[in-house]
C-alpha cells in the first residue's frame, strides 16, 4: 500500500487554484483554503472564477479529491 499525500494550498486565486488542479490531476487529495466566502462556494459548487480553469475543470476537482475551505 502506498501511502496517501496530502496537499494544502493556502489562497485559491489565479496561482493556487490552478496549483490545486494539477495536483490534484496527479492524485494528491488537496484542501484549498481562501479567506474569500464567495469564492470557496463556488468552487465547492464547482464553479471557477479565474478564466485558466472552466467549471467543468473545477467540478472534476471536486470528483477527484479537492475541497475548498
């Protein structure tokens, strides 16, 4: 068995949130952290605010071990 990693990514803006996704492409489960409330709903309801990643790139996010906070 190997072992699972973690990632923690702090502000989920135009670095960290594609940061989370490719991460998270690669099977690392990853927490996003963002002071912005709106923005943590919306990425939770897989929708993106940046234009590098569409809603379907953060709904597949959400699929694969992503979650904002």
């Amino acid at each position: 068995m190997s072992p699972s990693i973690d990632l923690v990514v702090v502000g989920l803006g135009y670095v960290g949130l594609p940061l989370a996704s490719q991460a998270v492409n690669c099977g690392v489960r990853v927490v996003g952290f963002d002071l912005n409330e709106a923005v943590v709903a919306g990425l939770n309801a897989g929708r993106s605010h940046i234009d590098a990643l569409s809603d379907e790139d953060v709904s597949a996010m959400r699929v694969n071990g992503f979650e904002a906070t």
